[in-house]
C-alpha cells in the first residue's frame, strides 16, 4: 500500500466510528478552529492530545458497543476515541456551508 491508500484505509476505518463523537467534536470546536489547526497539521497533533483523551472516554460505551458490532470483541482503546474523534474533526472540516463556523 502507498500513502495514500493506507490514509485512505485509515480514514475508512475510523470514519465508522466517527459519528458517535461527532457532535461533541463540532461543539469543542469551531470548523474554522479545526480547518487552521488541520492546515497546520494534517493529524491535528496541535491539538492537546488530553483534549481528544476526553472526547474519547466520554463515548467509551458507545465506541465499545459500535466495537463490538464491527469486530466481534467490545472493546474500546483510548487511540480508537481519539482517532474517531480527528476523522470527526476532519469530516467537519469537508462540509459544505457555515456549519459552526
């Protein structure tokens, strides 16, 4: 796999979580917040890693249950919140219109 397909895999995977957190992602942060932050960096490691972490455990059942359902273990990891949690970012960055801007 090149680049940019193991990005790809990366963002496909993590995109099925990244509705769960969504909503508290976009009320963290606004879409300009995040589309400077991401120009900057494009894995959002200027943000405070502590900030995903709490994103992360506030949805621990629920990326758990979604877990479970995709792979059969429930089980949840800080590093699968906080990756759901930058495609969210991301996501919100590629919409179109003036959504929390």
């Amino acid at each position: 796999m090149d680049k940019t397909e193991l990005k790809d895999a990366h963002r496909k995977k993590y995109a099925q979580y990244a509705h769960i957190v969504k909503r508290t992602v976009r009320n963290t942060w606004s879409k300009k917040f995040l589309t400077e932050k991401l120009k900057e960096d494009r894995h959002l490691n200027n943000i405070p890693l502590a900030k995903w972490d709490r994103i992360s455990t506030i949805y621990k059942k629920e990326l758990a249950w979604k877990h479970e359902e995709i792979t059969g273990s429930c089980e949840w990891s800080f590093s699968l919140g906080v990756c759901a949690a930058k495609e969210a970012a991301i996501q919100i960055t590629e919409e179109k219109g003036d959504k929390n801007a």
